[in-house]
C-alpha cells in the first residue's frame, strides 16, 4: 500500500513521466506529494494546470523535496541530469532512492553516475496512465529492502510489477512491456484501417477493434487460458476466422514479432554501451 505521504518527484515531463503521474492521481495520490522538474516554460504550465502537481525548472529543488525520484528523461541526457544532482546528494546523510525509467541504462550505470546513489532501474509503459501498467523492475544493490518496498508501492499504484534478478533480462522487459503498447496499437491501427476500407464508418470500426482487444486481453486474464489454446476457440475449421490467421501465419507473423522483439532488445542492449560509459 502506497504510503499517503510519500514525496515523488519527476525529473523530466515528457510522456512517461505524465502517464505516470496521471495513474498515482488516479490512484488517489495527492498532487501536492508529486513534483515536476522540466525546463520548458509552456510544458510545466500545462503539467501544473493538468494535474495540479508543483512544478519546477529546477532539477535540484527534487532532491529536497522528494522521498523518491524518478529520471524521466531520454536515456542520453541521465548522465547530464545525475552529473547534476551527485553534488547535491553528496550534502545530504541520506540520499534519495533514485529511480531510472530510461531504457538502455543499467543500474550500476545509474549508481555510478549519481556518486552511488541507491538506485532501482524500473522499465513501466503507458498504460500506467490508466492503472493498468506493467512496470520490470531491477534493485541495484545499493537499495535497501525498505526502498524495495516503496518502489514496488509506488509503482504497484500504477498498474502490475515484476521483479527482474539479472539485470541482463531488462531488455527483453523492454521488448515485451515497455515497448509493446505500441505494437498492439500498430496492428489496431492496421484492423481499424481495412474495416473502415471494408466500408465500416470510422468510430464502429475504432469500436469494433477496441472493444475486441479489451475483450481479448479480459478473457485470457481472467480464464488464465493459454493464448494458443483462446484462438483455437476462435478459429472453427473451414470457418472465417481460418482465413485470416492463415494469411498471417502464410507471411510468418510469428518470424516478423520474433524479429521485431529482438531489435528492440537489441536496441536497448546498444544503449547501454553507449551511455554514461562513453
Ligand atoms: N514513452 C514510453 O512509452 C516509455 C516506456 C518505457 C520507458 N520510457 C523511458 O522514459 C524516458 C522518457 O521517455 P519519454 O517518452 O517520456 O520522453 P519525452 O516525452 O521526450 O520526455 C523527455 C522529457 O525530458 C525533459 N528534459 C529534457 N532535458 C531535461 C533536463 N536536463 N532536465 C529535466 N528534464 C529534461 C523534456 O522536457 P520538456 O518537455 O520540458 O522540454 C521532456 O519532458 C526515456 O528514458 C525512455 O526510455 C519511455
């Protein structure tokens, strides 16, 4: 359970740090405890008059006021931001837990960079707007069993968590979580097009997918069936549903997803060699 009085604090207001903060508000978090370091004027005002949360241009004014702080930029600027705040820490007996959501940075990285700050790497994605992200989790060793447990709290606030040992596997938790919204809305995007071209109007072909997908997603989570064996449900021999998963299988839709996933992991694995370390 989210501790009521916790203080986090953003560095970065980009969209993960929105989707974020949107499911903590969401999740009955009060916006006085959030803070929003970002240095662009018009962003901060809309963050302020979106979620009421207080805003800064400052990154050091979260180190005051945050229990927790979570760098929310793009992976090739956590080496500028921690450079910024390993002197502040330094003044402080008991350093913030710093957590890093940026992918293709480890948390030896991280610890490094923020003069061996207690650090927890965390990989979330965007549905954690709505409470319903999943959000990998790796503890650098640095972090103490008690920031373990605020870090689960907080980010359980915000949708599911998975506790990942080997730091080598983050990659693949970008590939299959932090990344893969996106793929599900590439191919949703791809379903709406041709139903509208099937002469759907566009808002029943958006509902028609939508409502389908949700569905979907329900019945494998609450039957705990296998995905294999759901489609099987679907697909009577001879029948409708047959001739489209015979189109996707005949282009190898499984070789394609393979290939996908690989590069994005592969991606991440690139970052890692060339951030901070460089
Ligand atoms: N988007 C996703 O679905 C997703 C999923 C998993 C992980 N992530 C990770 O989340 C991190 C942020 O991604 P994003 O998609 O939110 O990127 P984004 O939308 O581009 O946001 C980056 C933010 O960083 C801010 N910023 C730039 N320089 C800064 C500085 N020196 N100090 C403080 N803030 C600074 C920018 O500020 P202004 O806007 O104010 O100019 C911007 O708001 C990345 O490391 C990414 O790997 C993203």
């Amino acid at each position: 359970m989210l501790d009521p009085n916790l203080k986090v604090a953003f560095i970065g207001g980009g969209s993960m740090a929105k989707a974020i903060l949107s499911g903590l508000i969401f999740s009955g978090h009060s916006p006085k405890h959030i803070m929003v370091c970002t240095p662009t004027a018009k962003n901060r005002t809309e963050i302020a008059e979106n979620f009421q949360v207080l805003v800064e241009h400052d990154n050091l004014k979260a180190v005051a006021f945050a229990d927790i702080i979570i760098l929310a930029v793009k992976p090739n600027m956590i080496g500028t931001v921690c450079d910024e705040l390993r002197e502040e820490f330094a003044l402080r007996n008991q350093p913030n837990i710093l957590v890093s959501v940026a992918a293709g940075i480890n948390s030896e990285q991280v610890h490094q960079a923020s003069g061996n700050s207690r650090v927890i790497c965390a990989m979330p994605n965007l549905p954690a707007a709505v409470g319903q992200g999943l959000t990998g989790l790796h503890a650098h060793e640095s972090a103490s069993q008690e920031d373990i447990k605020q870090v689960n709290d907080l980010m359980s606030a915000v949708g599911e968590t998975m506790w990942i040992n080997n730091p080598h596997h983050m990659p693949s938790i970008v590939a299959a979580a932090g990344s893969s919204p996106a793929y599900f809305y590439l191919f949703m995007e791809a379903m709406e097009k041709s139903a509208i071209a099937q002469g759907l109007p566009a808002h029943q072909a958006h509902e028609a997918v939508m409502q389908s997908a949700l569905g979907a997603v329900s019945l494998a989570k609450q039957t705990g069936t296998s995905f294999s064996q759901l489609r099987g449900q679907v697909t009577s021999p001879k029948g409708t549903t047959e001739q489209g998963i015979k189109t996707f299988l005949q282009r190898d839709i499984e070789g394609i997803v393979g290939e996908a996933m690989i590069k994005v992991a592969n991606r991440s694995r690139e970052l890692e060699q060339s951030h901070i370390s460089s």
